[in-house]
C-alpha cells in the first residue's frame, strides 16, 4: 500500500519553541537575577570538578595539543577548543560533581547542563567578532540565552517523564541548547525549526547509566554531551542542512510513535522564565530528591554522632520520586553509584556532619560504619510528601528521618519540606550561593584572580554590560 509523500507544516512543538526563542521579551528583573546566580554557581562548580583527574581525563583536547585560534576558553583550564568540544568540556565540569541546579516535576532534569553550550558558543562568536572588529556579545546575551534553555527544558519536563519509559532526560539539554543556539548563530526562524528537528530526530539515549544496577560516571558527563550536539546541530543548521517537519507526529517513524507509545507531549503553561525563577540550587553535591533528608540527617548528627552503636532502627520517609531514583540496597560501585543512594548521604551526614563532594570516593567509603549505617535504614513512602511534591503551588521535596535507639522509648525526627535551594528559602539561601561559588574558585586561582572574578559577578548591572570574552578571560588558568 502506498502513503502520501506529502510534507505538513512543521510540528507546533518546533514553531513553538522557535517562535519563544526568536521573538518573546523576558520582562523579569527577578529572572535576570536568578539567572546570573545560575551561571556563577554553574561555573564554579566546574572550578571544583577540576581537582577530579577523571574528570579532567575527559575534558581536555581530543587531540594532543590542540589549540584554535580564538576559540571557546574551558574555565579554570588553558585549553582553547572549537565550541563543541568546549561545550562539552564545560558541561561535563558543570555536571561532575552533582552540585548544579536542578528543577523537577513530572521529570527530573538539570538546567544548567545547557551552560556549557551557551558559554562555549558565546566566547567563540565574541572572540571570532573581536577579531573582525565587531562588537561582542555581552553577558546580558548569555543571560537571555540561559534564561530561554532553561525554560525550554522545564516546560517539557512539568508534564513529560521520558524516565517513564526508560529513558533519559538530558535530551531536553540537547533540545534547549539547539534552540537558543541556532538563534545565538543568527538563525532564522525555520533554520531554529530545521535544527530542533534533528535535535528530535536523534531520539532518545537509555537511563541505565543514572539507574542501579548501572549508576556510573556517564551521568556526569551525559549533559555535557547533549548541550555539545545541540551546539554541533545549530552550527549545521544556519549552513542550511535541512530539516525533519513531522519528525514528532509522523506515523510509525516519528518521535511519538518510537519513544512515547503514540502520546504527544503535554504541556501545563506557556513559554516564559518560569523555570528560572523556580529553579533548585544544590548545597549537598548529591541527587536533588535527597537534599532535605541531610538537613534532617545534620540536624540530627549531634545527637548521634557519639551514639552510633546505639542506633537500632532509621526510617526515612520520603516521596515516590527518591524512591525510584535514589533508594538503593546492596554494594554501590563507584562515587556516581554513591551521590545518587540516599542511605549513602544519610548515613555520611549522620557519622561525619556534612556530605561533601570527596565522601563519594572509594578510600572515604571504605569507612565500615557507613555501609553498617546504611544497612540499618528502612525507606518508605508517605503520600502527602508524594502528592506536595507534585503539587504545582508546592513544588516540596520533603524527608523526613526517624532514628531508633536502643533502649529509648521515643525515636529523634526531623523533618524538611523543602530544601534550601527551594524558591520558598531564597533570601536564605542566595547569601549561601554566593560563598559556595567563592570557595569553589579560590580552589583553582590566587587571590587577586578571585577578587577579580568576585567583582565582576557581585553587580547586576556590570555582570550583563561585561563582554563575554572579558569574562571568560577571568576564569582562564
């Protein structure tokens, strides 16, 4: 039987997300903000994952000696790559060490992981329109940029979980990033769509890498990896390679009928910088589901720390989402395995008093009262955490930690909602942001480099009047 060889207009979630990317004005003083707070807290989490070798195995040239004239700079490094490969390297810094924003819904995701894409690619054309005596793009630009990925990336996620069918979501990276910078290249309008559609078209990777029995280090670098083929993809598309109209909704082929069991995708609002002004920032370099139960687990530590042997019994209360993501039994493999187990980090924040990014590595594992600790907690569902944590006027992420000792009617509890970097504790929680991005980068540079960098992120205003390529010198090592 033969089938029409007849295109349709575009798909209406390409023109969408184009029609947002190209022509909407962000009138939010409040969304500019927070998106400069994303883009230092994003850049010093990278300074930090520079102490990781295997980290740094990864980012450096993917040849020996590389080096191109007036390319993307990799922060805290002397590398100088085509912007691809920097968008990869500084994605996979941002991501490493699991301490970047996050928002979640119906899906988790990490908005930032589209940062590495757009400080690549905006270094490289600030640098490229230098040398032709251009004026170059300003940090006003990347934030505008960032505030667009990460709304594109969160109004999927509200309402779509490509965990549910097995899948990753770091494909919104890769979808985000395409979009904003194809538009960052000067693309048209149908070249964004052209884009997009390959973007789509590359379909989905699996999540066993985020999942037990398989957690490795794929995870840290798969953002990186999606925000560097959006990044190839845009570069592609504004040379006019062409485009895929009904790459979603065409029959059997399409996107919908692969991957989503023929359901379209669902979406609860409108474009604008609702995302941003929502997101999560992370104090604990572990998954998000989990950033509450070690407040409770801290708040308890002083209670226990010399009791330990007395501990008979922990329960954690929690909600669906951690249970899928982050309760885990048995041996955990590597410093991924143990950022996403939350009889990890309970355990490390109960013993020690903090959970930091190097209580992941195998010799501080190793430690036998953390696995003996693990072994003694129970995780359990509570429906209200689950329904306030779907709850869209909510947004919670709440534990709740019920210790058990021998000989003690009464267990010790604590309990929290929503964790520090919720939008509920902003004012408590920005002073924090601002000391977590100080340490992260007096790691990598001297003092006088620092107050540079400090000065340069402490104002608005001069924050988006810098050049970008001013910027991005300041980080250079």
């Amino acid at each position: 039987m033969s089938s029409s060889n007849a295109r349709a207009a575009p798909d209406p979630v390409l023109t969408d997300i184009a029609d947002y990317v190209t022509s909407f004005e962000i009138a939010s003083a409040d969304a500019y903000t927070l998106a400069r707070y994303c883009v230092i807290d994003a850049l010093g989490c990278a300074i930090a994952a520079l102490e990781y070798p295997e980290c740094v195995s990864l980012i450096a040239p993917p040849v020996p000696d590389l080096h191109v004239v007036n390319g993307a700079r990799v922060p805290g490094t002397s590398f100088e790559l085509d912007p691809v490969n920097a968008a990869f390297s500084l994605g996979t810094m941002i991501r490493w060490l699991d301490a970047n924003d996050s928002f979640t819904a119906a899906d988790g995701s990490h908005p930032s992981d589209n940062l590495g894409g757009v400080l690549a690619l905006a270094d490289y054309l600030s640098r490229r329109r230098v040398a032709q005596r251009k004026p170059p793009l300003l940090m006003r630009d990347v934030l505008t940029a960032a505030i667009k990925a990460y709304e594109i990336v969160g109004m999927f996620v509200l309402e779509n979980s490509f965990t549910a069918v097995g899948c990753d979501h770091a494909i919104m990276s890769r979808v985000a990033t395409t979009a904003v910078a194809t538009q960052m290249l000067g693309g048209s309008r149908d070249e964004i769509v052209n884009a997009l559609s390959n973007a789509w078209a590359d379909g989905l990777t699996l999540k066993c890498y985020r999942q037990a029995p398989n957690t490795g280090t794929r995870k840290n670098w798969a953002g990186g990896d999606e925000s560097a083929r959006g990044v190839r993809l845009a570069l592609m598309a504004v040379k006019g390679d062409m485009g895929y109209p009904s790459v979603l909704s065409a029959p059997k082929f399409g996107f919908y009928d692969a991957f989503s069991r023929g359901e379209p995708f669902r979406f609860q609002r409108s474009y604008g910088s609702y995302v941003v002004e929502n997101v999560l920032f992370k104090f604990v370099a572990a998954g998000m589901h989990a950033q509450t139960a070690v407040e409770c687990a801290l708040e308890l530590h002083a209670a226990v720390r010399d009791r330990l042997d007395q501990i008979e019994s922990i329960t954690l209360e929690t909600q669906k989402a951690l249970i899928g993501i982050m309760h885990k039994e048995g041996p955990l493999h590597n410093a991924a395995d143990r950022d996403h187990c939350a009889q990890y980090v309970i355990a490390v924040a109960l013993i020690f008093g903090r959970v930091l990014p190097t209580d992941f590595e195998d010799a501080f594992a190793a430690d036998p009262r953390i696995d003996a600790l693990r072994s003694k907690i129970t995780v359990v569902e509570n429906p209200r955490y689950t329904k306030d944590f779907r709850d869209p006027a909510k947004r919670s992420s709440a534990n709740a930690l019920r210790i058990q000792l021998k000989g003690s009617t009464e267990p010790l509890f604590a309990e929290a909602e929503f964790p520090l970097g919720h939008p509920r504790r902003r004012e408590q929680a920005l002073p924090m942001l601002e000391s977590k991005f100080q340490a992260n980068i007096a790691r990598r540079f001297a003092p006088k480099q620092q107050q540079r960098i400090i000065e340069a992120c402490r104002d608005q205003g001069r924050f988006e009047a810098m050049a970008v390529d001013r910027f991005l010198q300041l980080f250079v090592a």
